[in-house]
C-alpha cells in the first residue's frame, strides 16, 4: 500500500471518514424515512435542548474530565505525540481529527448503533456492558491487560454519558478530548 503521509495525524481521516459515511447510512436506514436534520438533532441529543451557559458546562465538562482520562491513559500506554511541535495550528489539526473522525467515528459504530441497537433487544446495561467490551476489543492491538480493563471502563464511561445525555455529540466530544490530551499534552 502506498504512503502518502509520514504523519500518523493525516492518515486518520482516510481511516475513519469511511467508517463515519457506512455508520451514518446505517443509521439512516435503520431510522426509516427521517430527514438530515431530524438525524442532527438526534446526533446532539439534550444538548439541542439546553440554553448558552449549560452548553459551555457540557464543553467544559468534556474537556475537563477529557484531559483527566486522557493522563491517565497516558501514564498506562504512554504514546508518543502525533503532531510534530506545540503550536495552534497543529493542536487544531489535532483535535479536529481526534473529535470529528475518531471520536465521531468510533462513537456513532459502538453508541449510536451496536448500544441502541442492542439497549433495544437486552436491556440498557447489557448493552453499554456489551458495547464497552467490544470497544475494548478494538484496542487490543496494544497488548496489555491492565489497558484493555482501562479501555473497559472508559466504554463504560462513554456509554452511560451516551445513555444520559442521548447525545452522539457530547459522548465525540469527550472522546476526541481524551485522544487529543493523550496525543498532543501529555507526551512532552
């Protein structure tokens, strides 16, 4: 296979826009005849509901607990960067790639359709239970029990957040956040 990119950043989108154009149009179908942005708002969940001020708590909230979760995992895989230096334009390239191709992607396969999926045939537990252990299974190309028990209980985290907000957006958000301190800060 051919390498465009020496970067690992760029080669991202060409991974995940695939996976987030079959995960959108499975959902789509699964929903019957709805429009794109009756799917939008459900993309968003509560947070389509809420004023100004609750919707910087739900961005502080993300980007907080983000960066929390992102040490820790850090101090459990410790990675090496994925942008070359500390500045503004590679910290944005970053963290539009880690919320809007990898969180994004990753969340609307293992929330949006394997939890609500499964949430309608089991039960809501079972299936954040179920998808979280798939999410860990995705993972563990990285060897390492302890990590893979810590990926575990971050699914967990993304799926009850998913189950309590219903929304795709703040569960990509908080996602994209881990991967974006986990890749860009906390290496140095």
């Amino acid at each position: 296979m051919p390498v465009f990119f020496d970067l690992t950043i760029y080669w991202l989108p060409f991974i995940y826009l695939p996976i987030i154009i079959v995960a959108l149009l499975l959902a789509w179908q699964g929903e019957g005849k709805v429009s794109p942005w009756s799917m939008m708002r459900r993309f968003l969940g509560k947070m389509a509901d809420i004023n100004q001020r609750h919707l910087l708590l739900y961005l502080a909230l993300a980007l907080g607990l983000g960066a929390v979760l992102g040490f820790i995992e850090y101090q459990l895989l410790k990675p090496e960067r994925l942008i070359p230096d500390i500045n503004l334009e590679s910290l944005l390239l970053l963290f539009v790639v880690m919320v809007f191709f990898v969180g994004l992607g990753e969340e609307l396969v293992f929330r949006f359709l394997l939890q609500d999926r499964m949430k309608a045939r089991m039960g809501t537990w079972t299936a954040i239970i179920l998808a979280s252990f798939v999410f860990a299974l995705m993972h563990s190309g990285y060897s390492s029990l302890i990590y893979l028990l810590y990926v575990f209980l971050i699914g967990m985290v993304f799926g009850i957040s998913y189950e309590r907000t219903r929304s795709l957006a703040f569960v990509a958000l908080l996602h994209g956040a881990i991967n974006f301190f986990l890749f860009s800060v906390f290496p140095y």
